[in-house]
C-alpha cells in the first residue's frame, strides 16, 4: 500500500525528487531534464492510465471515476498512472503539508491498481497555489506514489513521456490574471525558462531512441472544448513535436474527453481532462474535419502498448467504452 512505512522504493524516489529540487536551480545551466527510469513487467508491453482535472475532495463524480479507474487499472494490469495537471482545486495546495493532498488523492485513489507511480504535471490551478509545495520531496513521504516536477523525462522501455510545464508559455496569466495570484517562483522570466525548456525538449527528442515518444502537457494544443486551442503552444511546441516525430500529445485543461489528429503528421491529441467537474455544454467550431471523439462528461483514458501497436480506450464515469483507437507502427491507424 502508499502509505504503509517508507520502503527502499519510497526512499530512492525521495531521494530523486530531492536531487530534481536541487537541480531546479541549475536548469539553465545544464540545459537537461531530469530522467527517470520506469520499469514495467517485462513482457513487452506498457499499460497506463490518464486523467487530468481531478483533485475536489471526491466531489464532482471524482470518487467515481476513482473507482473505475481502479476497475480498469486492475483488468489491464497497469504499470502506472499520469495525471495531466489542475490536481488540486480550486486554487492548487497553500502548503506542503496541505490536508488537500491526502483529501483528494490518497484517500480517493484507494484501489489496489491504483497504488503505483503517479507521475504528475502542474496545471494553471495548480499554479495559483504554493506550487513548489506540489514539487517537494515531502509529498512522497506523505504517499509514496507521487512524483510531481514541473518537467521532466520519464523512460518506461518501449516509451518514453516527455512531461511538459505548460502554464508559463499561456500569455493571459501574467497579463489578465484576474483576480488569480499565480506562483512564478523558479520560473520568471517566462521568456528565457520557455526558450530553455523548448530547447531542453529539443535537446531530448533528438537522443531519444524509444519506439514510442509521448508527451504529456496540461493545455490543449488542439481541441473542440471550452479552451480550444492554446496559441502560444501552436505556436512553439507544436512545431517541435511535428520535427521530431511524436507519435501523441497528451493533455487535460479542458473539461471532457476528446481525440484529434493532426492534420499534417500521424500526432493525436488526446485530452484527458475529465476526472472531476465537467459538462461545461460548450463546443467550438475548431478542428472539426479531424475530430475523432468528443465527450463533455467524466471519465479517464486507458493507454496499452507494445513495440508494434498501440490501443487508446476512453471511458464514461460508469466505465463504459466510449471511444477506442488502435494503430500499428508504419500502419495507417485503424477504428
């Protein structure tokens, strides 16, 4: 279980998340993403599990796609767990030993399938809180399956997950904040952290040799939801995911389910921002000709791959089926 003891595990991770905070600092200077390594069972395939937008105390139908998750992470034997960012509502964690933390996640995300790594980006809530707290190495004492950065590499065998802090490259969130106080620590200037960032991305893509890239951000890049599209990623990530052959973009901030494919390489944009509060009942007229799926209720993604193919499930807060997607590498993708 999260939360029975330390175990060496708990310890090694600790103490890399610690070294991660340490290296905060030198970022600009090592121009490197911290990497972790993330082994899986061994027979040639990867099993994970996606939600975003969750983090309200149970509420909001969060218990029960909890429990499905953990239905479906027991049925397909997942390796692990991503979250796609906004975990903590309204307005991220105040501090680290915030009750939020335990409120919305350990208590909620209870099923045995699910007491693996969480690997975790921060959201634009997350950022109107301490959002260093969600960073700390004290978290992980607190439940051991947590590891938050704000970016970082992560190496599961057959693929490799590029997470990306997305919230600093939004321009409207230092200049109509509202009536929002966002926590830029670490992270101002934006424009010198997003060109180190970009660059670091760059850096990583090119030495991957992984069969699979996959990278998880909190914004859209392309979308139908309340959000729609965010620009300034259109802008500057989007081309660097064309150049370097990301086969998904995975992300939350929209409020639903949804999948895109692009319309100039074989990348799919999934959005899987559905784990709490959703049908905003609102869809733009955006993307339409390569739109796949879209549905504005709760629910979560499954992802299940090996060296050669890949499975996408959707599924409704009742753990229904509501959208599969298969592909084959070299393959066109296939209903």
């Amino acid at each position: 279980m999260a939360n029975s003891g330390i175990s060496y595990r708990t310890m090694v991770l600790t103490l890399c998340l610690w070294l991660a905070t340490f290296n905060l600092f030198l970022y600009k200077i090592c121009g490197e993403l911290h990497r972790f390594e993330q082994p899986t069972k061994g027979d040639g395939t990867l099993k994970f599990l996606v939600v975003g937008d969750w983090g309200r105390k149970g509420y909001y139908n969060q218990s029960h796609v909890a429990f499905q998750m953990g239905r479906i992470g027991k049925e397909l034997e997942i390796d692990f767990v991503v979250s796609t960012g906004d975990n903590f509502y309204d307005n991220g964690l105040e501090r680290e030993d915030d009750p939020s933390f335990v409120d919305s996640f350990t208590n909620i995300y209870t099923a045995k399938s699910l007491q693996k790594q969480w690997f975790s980006v921060l959201g634009n809530h997350d950022y109107r809180g301490d959002a260093v707290a969600q960073l700390s190495p004290f978290l992980t004492k607190i439940d051991s399956r947590w590891l938050c950065l704000r970016s970082f590499l992560v190496n599961a065998e057959i693929a490799e997950l590029f997470f990306v802090d997305t919230t600093p490259f939004v321009n409207d969130y230092f200049t109509n904040p509202e009536d929002h106080k966002y926590d830029w620590r670490d992270v101002t200037p934006a424009k010198t952290y997003i060109a180190n960032l970009l660059n670091d991305l760059e850096s990583a893509f090119k030495e991957s040799r992984a069969k699979w890239k996959i990278v998880v951000g909190h914004h859209t890049i392309r979308s139908v939801g309340h959000h729609g599209d965010t620009p300034e990623l259109v802008q500057h990530l989007l081309p660097i995911l064309r150049a370097n052959n990301v086969d998904f973009y995975m992300n939350g901030h929209d409020h639903c389910l949804e999948h895109i494919s692009d319309d100039k390489t074989p990348i799919q944009f999934l959005t899987s921002g559905a784990g709490s509060k959703a049908w905003r009942g609102d869809v733009k007229k955006l993307n339409e000709e390569n739109l796949k799926f879209f549905y504005d209720g709760q629910g979560f993604m499954s992802v299940q791959m090996t060296q050669s193919d890949v499975e996408i499930e959707f599924y409704d807060v009742y753990g229904r089926v509501l959208h599969r997607w298969a592909a084959s590498k070299g393959l066109h993708p296939v209903m």
